[in-house]
C-alpha cells in the first residue's frame, strides 16, 4: 500500500480537542487542529471519531524466534505447581501421542522428521513455562524417564535459564550420564539454541505470524536478543517479504569478529532491508535469574546456605566483561550487559563506568541502594521487564527476603535519573506492550493488591520508555504511529493490559487495520 494517509479527528494524549495528521513519504508531515485545512488531494482519509494517536510501540528486549515458537510447544506454565505435576502432565501428553510436530529442531533427522535414539521416528516432546522456585520437591532425569516411555523430552523454565532433560535428551544432546537432567545457564543456551534451530521455512512463517501478531498491539519495533546470528535471520526473513516490523538485531560475542570485520556499528541500516532492519546492540550475560537461583547477588539464597553457587553464578567476570565491550566499543557497538543480581549490576556499573562509553544493563532486576545513581552517572540505560515483577513477586519475597524494596525498582531508577526502556524479554513475558505497560504502571495482577506500590512509574513515563523517548507523536518523526480507543494515560491498569488498538501503521503504511478500519486498505 502506497500514498499519503490523512487521518481525521484523533486526540493526542495530554492535549485538548482534535487534530488532524498527514502521513508522507514515511513521516508524519502534518498535525493540525482538527477541521482546519481540506483535505490533502490523492490522500486516502481515515475517520478516528476521537480515537487516540499514539507513537508506534517499541519492545526492547525480546527472543523473537523463542517466542515465535511457542505455539508449537506444550504450556506448562499454568498448570503445574510442583514437579509431580510435570511429571503427571507429561505422562498424559505422551499417553495420548500428542506431539508438537515435525521440525522443532530437537533430534532432527533425515528429511526432517524428529528422531529419538533407537530410530523411531517421534517428536520431542518439548514443554515451557516451567517455574520451579517455589516447588518443595525437585525435578529429575529419572521421573521424567518414568513416565516418558523413551521419548526425548525438553522441559524449558519459563525463565530461559534453566531446562530439564530425561536420558534420552540428554544422550542426544551430549550430556549423557548428567546426574539429573537439570542443565542451568550455558548448558541450558546450548539445548535450547538447538531446539529452537528450525528449518528456514518454519521458522519465518512462524515468525511471520507473530510480527502480525505484535503489530495488532501496537508494535513497530523490536530489539531482537535471540542468541542467533540475527541480522542474517532477519535479512533472510525481510528478503522474503516480511515487512511488519523494524527490527534492532542484537550481536554476541560468537559474531562480535564477524561484525567488526563488516564494520557494523549499532544504528546502521542494513541494505536492501527497506529500512526496517538495523544493527542492535552487543549482548552479554554476566548472570543468571532469579527463579533458576543464578542471578548473582550479594546474600546467599534461603536453603542453600554454605553451598557453592549459593550466591548465584557470575558467568563473565569483570576483567573479561571489560575486554569484550572494549573490543565491542571501539568498533562503534553499544553494549548490553545481562545483570539480575545485586552483586552482578554493580560489577557491570563498575566496568561501565572504566568504560566510560554508556550502554544498557537489561534487566537491572535487584540494585543496591547505593547503586541507583550509578546508571544516569555511567550514562547506563535501564532496560527493564515490569511484567517479570509480576511473575516472580512471590519468588522474590522468599529468595529475596528483606531486599524486595529495591527488586524491579522501577521508581527508584527513574528517581536516580536513569533512562528507561520498557520490554517484554518474550517469551519470559507476553510480546505486548500494554502488558508490559500496565505492570510498570499498576504493579499488580489478577486482581491481588499492589506489589511494592511505591515503584510504581507514571503512565506517561511508561508510554515513552515503550515509544523510543517519547509519549507524543510530532511532525518530522517517522511515521510509525499507533491508534487505540482509549487515552492511556487515563486508563487503569487492567485497562492497558487490554487496550483496543484500531490501526498500527509504520513508515505511514498500515501494518494492521481493525475491522472498522479496514476499507482503508
């Protein structure tokens, strides 16, 4: 769809009365008292009758083809409290034959059917959402060989940091004879770096339908964190015609000599993408998470006191930390540091602040008090996940006891000066900004009270860590702009979990119309 787009009678947030905006050659070029100029000739004209401009939606942390993937896996997120559970629930899927189908990229065999040891030809059965910190029994090898009946079985955590595998997986993917099947970190990343290797074709069209599925929430862009080599991923996919998205494609240290050597530096716009694909930042993960108990913190953990890793894991140690984003900087590359812990954001600070370039921490989930002000200091930028506050809530108050004041202290990193960037980490959370918004802004869920109500942030500072800075659209911007029914910076926040988005358009074309809406096309 090609030519100017003129839409009549909108509101903006935070402003009186009715305008009118002209769409152009991909920017907004116009806005206008509503009523107040014809309108512009050749122009295709959209009738918002009080609906809401909004700037196009921004997720800045995501695993995309992870969360591409997860309709095709078995959800295990809700229905499981404890590991006897899983184990029923497994025992269920496998007794009914059940599978997630061909091609999910564990134990791929000739002509791609899914094998298992043996040379029967089954699907793995792979499941997640798994969230195992509260559980007073523990998940092993040997129950899940129980109820298996020999089929490879690959039980992610909802936190991507930690996966359970029984002994036919773990014989496929070289850990055979591991004592319990529960791999953590960098042994978890190799499984599901694997499992998640799908055939070209399956994964673009899954991942075509979920960029349709995020542009139908508002969202025009996405920081891309999958550990992948991304910007030939999406090169590939934008080559074959998706075009929903713009896409920050982030780069980790297995690629980091490829982009210096193609003289790649954050910002860049890739050729013969149509603009939509630039390079992202570079990645590195210094610790673990919470849930898994890895996030590296300054306590030890309740229950496994006087253990070794009883404080967490830290996966990259400052020195080493330092020399990659050195290498990383020079090369023009922004870097973003995974910290979860306490003890891992102030390593990362510290080596940001030798640094002395700026960058991102993500996740940022526990800080010191002391530590706050560090961010805004270092120039650091706080890439946070507000939804994660509403998932491990009640992991935090046992595991965290006494120091949740300051856990997704949201409040406290805006008090302190930091930016913000607001994402989803998709698939830990929804890829949906309004979620994502509605956790920063309500901090709460299900109908239970507030959680830590004092870090809190206002709707309008969320809106703008969600919308690349700001909360309204302006003349001369791109013209990625977002229609919803409803003001969202009056909503409550159940509201915004489920706002009405009308139109999304990025560069001024209409990536997704309501049914209202749709004879604009």
């Amino acid at each position: 769809m090609t030519g100017d787009i003129f839409l009549q009678g909108g509101r903006m947030p935070g402003h009186e009365g009715a305008f009118d905006v002209l769409m152009a050659d991909g920017r907004i070029r116009a806005i206008v008292p509503s009523g107040i100029v014809s309108t512009p000739a050749r122009s295709r004209v959209l009738a918002l009758d009080g609906r809401f401009f909004v700037p196009g939606l921004w997720d800045n942390h995501v695993h995309f083809t992870q969360w591409a993937a997860q309709g095709r896996r078995h959800d295990f997120s809700s229905s499981t409290s404890s590991a006897a559970d899983v184990l029923s629930r497994v025992a269920s899927i496998v007794g009914s034959g059940a599978d997630t189908g061909a091609g999910t990229g564990a134990g791929v065999g000739a002509g791609g059917v899914p094998s298992v040891p043996g040379g029967a030809t089954q699907a793995p059965l792979i499941g997640f959402g798994l969230r195992d910190g509260l559980w007073d029994s523990t998940l092993d090898r040997f129950g899940l060989d129980a109820v298996a009946g020999g089929r490879q079985v690959i039980l992610i955590s909802g936190d991507l940091h930690c996966c359970w595998l029984n002994s036919a997986a773990l014989a496929h993917f070289g850990f055979d004879g591991h004592p319990t099947g529960l791999l953590r970190e960098d042994d978890c990343f190799q499984v599901t770096g694997l499992v998640n290797d799908l055939s070209a074709e399956a994964g673009d069209e899954l991942a075509a339908e979920a960029a349709r599925v995020a542009a139908s929430r508002g969202v025009v862009g996405i920081v891309d964190l999958e550990m992948a080599d991304n910007l030939a991923v999406w090169r590939r996919r934008i080559g074959a015609g998706q075009r929903d998205l713009r896409v920050a494609a982030g780069i980790y240290a297995t690629h980091l000599d490829q982009a210096i050597e193609a003289r790649l530096r954050t910002g860049d716009i890739m050729p013969k993408t149509g603009g939509l694909l630039s390079v992202g930042p570079f990645k590195v993960v210094t610790d673990g998470s919470l849930n898994t108990r890895t996030a590296y913190c300054y306590d030890e953990y309740p229950g496994l006191e006087g253990q070794e890793g009883s404080r967490g894991m830290l996966t990259v140690a400052p020195d080493d930390l330092l020399a990659l984003l050195e290498r990383a900087t020079a090369a023009g590359l922004v870097p973003a540091v995974h910290a979860i812990g306490d003890h891992a954001n102030a390593l990362a600070l510290g080596v940001f602040e030798h640094l002395g370039t700026g960058g991102r921490i993500e996740h940022a989930q526990l800080v010191a008090d002391a530590d706050f002000s560090r961010f805004a200091a270092s120039g650091v930028t706080a890439s946070v996940q507000p939804e994660h506050a509403m998932d491990d809530r009640d992991v935090a108050d046992h595991f965290w006891v006494g120091r949740t004041d300051r856990a997704f202290a949201l409040a406290s990193l805006r008090a302190s000066g930091a930016a913000l960037l607001l994402g989803s980490d998709a698939p830990v959370a929804p890829l949906d900004p309004w979620v994502t918004m509605a956790a920063a802004v309500g901090r709460s869920r299900d109908q239970r009270p507030p959680w830590h109500p004092e870090q809190r942030i206002a709707a309008v500072d969320a809106l703008a860590a969600s919308a690349n800075g700001t909360a309204i659209i302006g003349v001369g911007m791109p013209a990625d702009l977002v229609v919803t029914d409803l003001d969202p910076l009056f909503c409550d926040p159940d509201e915004l979990r489920r706002m009405p988005v009308s139109a999304t358009f990025l560069a001024g074309r209409p990536t997704y119309l309501a049914p209202w809406a749709a004879a604009l096309a």
